[in-house]
C-alpha cells in the first residue's frame, strides 16, 4: 500500500493525478484485503485497468487499485468452437493476438484497441463491425458490497452501443475479475464490410482474408489515423457516435447534404467525428490540449502538460459548439474522475 500516488503511469493521457492510496493487486485474496481497508477507512475506490478509458480531473482522495490478474484458459466445446478465458489484467490486444496465433476467430476485428480484458464488457468495445457481445458468453465479478463472487450471462449484462450494466445500476458495485468468450477454430465469419477494410485488403493484395488478414488491416488502419498513447496521451475516441430520430436526420440533411448516417429502424447513427470536424476542431489547439489532427474525435494531451480539466473544459467547448450547429449533444465516451 502506498500513499499520495501519482497516477500519471496509470493514465493513458498521462496526467499527473495522485491517488492518497495505491495498491497493486495479483490475486483475490489480496484483492478483499484491499477492499476491506478501503471499508474500515471509509475510502471510495478507483479500479485501474490499462487506463485507456478514464480522465483524471483532480486528486483521487481514495483508494485506487491496479487490478494485475493475469491467466487465460481454454475449453474445447467441439470441433469449432472454443470457450477462452482471460483474467481481467491481460492487455487487451496480446489477448487478440494470443487468439489469433491459435486460429481463434472473432475478436479480429477489435485487435489494437487499448485497455485490458477486464474493462472491455463495461462498455462493450466494439469496432468495425463487431462487439463484445457478438462473442461474449459470461463473466466472473466480485460484489464489492458482499465480496461473494457472481457470474454474468450475456443476458445479464444487457449490452448496448458502449454501454452495459457495468455502467447503469451495477456502475460502482462490481469489479471484473475474468471474461469468457465463445470462438471458432475454423468456421470463421470473416467481416470485412464496416470502414475501410476492404480497401486495406484490396492495398494488401489479399483476395481471400483469413482471420489475420482482418486483423493486419485493422491494426494498419488504426494506426494510419489514431496516435499511439504511448507517444501522445489520448483515450482513443473521446466521445460516443450519437444516435437520433430517423426524422431528425432527415430535417439535418436539407440543411447539411453531405451529413453521414447509418440507419438503424427509426434511429440513425451519426458518426461524431464528422460532425467534430465540421465545427472546425480537427486538429484545433488550445493551450495543452488538441483535437488530433488525423481523426477530431480524439482528444489528445498536446503537450504532455495538461491538467484533467483542461482536457475537460476543452471538450465541453467541442459538446457546446456541435450543439449549437446540428442540435446533437455529444456524450463523452471516457469516465470522468
């Protein structure tokens, strides 16, 4: 346990936020001692994953924990289909990869998104095309109140667009301890239709895509336009794609003819990148924050100096000006602490 700790490795936009306690856990049994400390000095709780979804506006006067459960296990259910276990601290995209060096397909098109394992059910990470939930089967959690172990359905979980119980009425009650998901061995649905995958593979010359394939062109096009956390602080995408009524689209698009939708029923998706940019952001600096200048719907830390707030204050003026333009209030994908 140690006090007063900078949490700026622990961000992925590298602010320099301190937690009064710190602690780093590899187990369960380390993991109730914890929460029993936090329970005895009536401290609130951080949960730290890769740190890829969260923007520190102040100190955290708590308790912050770094969930280092490490582990992933198979279970063979026939010919083609595989259950895959992985603990909650396994980095997310060596976790597709360890998947696809096994011909486990269904996590291809996710490969490169930051974060680990135990984060991606809370808001469903998804990408071309594809989502947790289209693979999911279960999780293990720990009830932070009870400290009894409990196991989540699909079902259960009730995923949305980046949303799920995780973040509605179970936000704050549970921590993710392990994520199992159903695979194929060799039946795989390749899905190379959603952004520009198919013209990634058309510039690699493949006709026929395996699984690696999808993934290769993935990871070459999230990195020809999103910057690597490593070299600038972001949280990837900052804000969700709004959705709105198919006829406020409609009434958009007399006064906005080249405004993009993907229809959905009576909702239609409207990609917030888009409408980012035509507020002039993309590639917008104030102070020590900017809109990326390859892709406006990632906020990144500019300088490397900026304060929480600063990156807060700097998307509630992207939130203001998209609102006063099209009517559409944006919501901020990443969690605010």
């Amino acid at each position: 346990m140690q006090e007063n700790f900078s949490l700026k490795p622990y961000n992925t936009f590298g602010v320099d936020a301190h937690a009064k306690y710190f602690v780093e856990i590899n187990n369960i049994e380390e993991l109730k001692s914890a929460l029993t400390f936090s329970k005895e000095n009536n401290l609130p709780l951080l949960f730290l994953g890769g740190g890829s979804n969260i923007l520190l506006t102040k100190d955290f006067d708590g308790l912050a924990i770094k969930l280092n459960l490490k582990g992933i296990s198979e279970k063979h259910l026939n010919e083609n289909e595989v259950l895959v276990t992985a603990k909650a601290g396994e980095n997310w995209h060596e976790f597709v990869m360890y998947c696809l060096r096994k011909n486990y397909g269904g996590l291809e098109n996710l490969s490169l998104i930051p974060g680990n394992v135990g984060t991606s059910p809370m808001q469903n990470i998804g990408a071309y095309g594809t989502e947790i939930k289209d693979v999911f089967v279960s999780c293990e959690v720990l009830d932070l109140e009870t400290l009894d172990l409990k196991t989540f359905s699909l079902e259960e979980c009730r995923f949305g667009y980046r949303d799920s119980i995780f973040k509605q009425e179970g936000k704050g009650r549970y921590v993710i301890l392990e994520v199992t998901f159903k695979l194929t061995q060799k039946d795989h649905h390749i899905k190379t239709e959603y952004g520009a995958i198919t013209s990634e593979l058309e510039n690699l010359g493949i006709k026929n895509p395996s699984i690696q394939d999808v993934s290769q062109a993935v990871i070459n096009i999230r990195q020809s336009k999103l910057p690597d956390p490593k070299q600038i602080g972001n949280a990837g995408s900052f804000f969700k794609n709004p959705t709105i009524p198919l006829a406020q689209f409609e009434e958009l698009k007399q006064k906005f003819d080249n405004i993009q939708g993907y229809p959905n029923g009576n909702m239609v998706k409207v990609p917030a990148g888009w409408l980012i940019e035509q507020c002039g952001w993309k590639g917008k600096q104030i102070g020590n924050v900017a809109s990326h200048k390859l892709q406006s719907l990632v906020i990144i830390n500019a300088t490397g100096e900026a304060t929480g707030k600063e990156i807060f204050d700097f998307s509630t003026e992207i939130i203001n000006s998209v609102k006063e333009k099209f009517g559409i209030e944006l919501e901020r994908e990443v969690n605010i602490i």
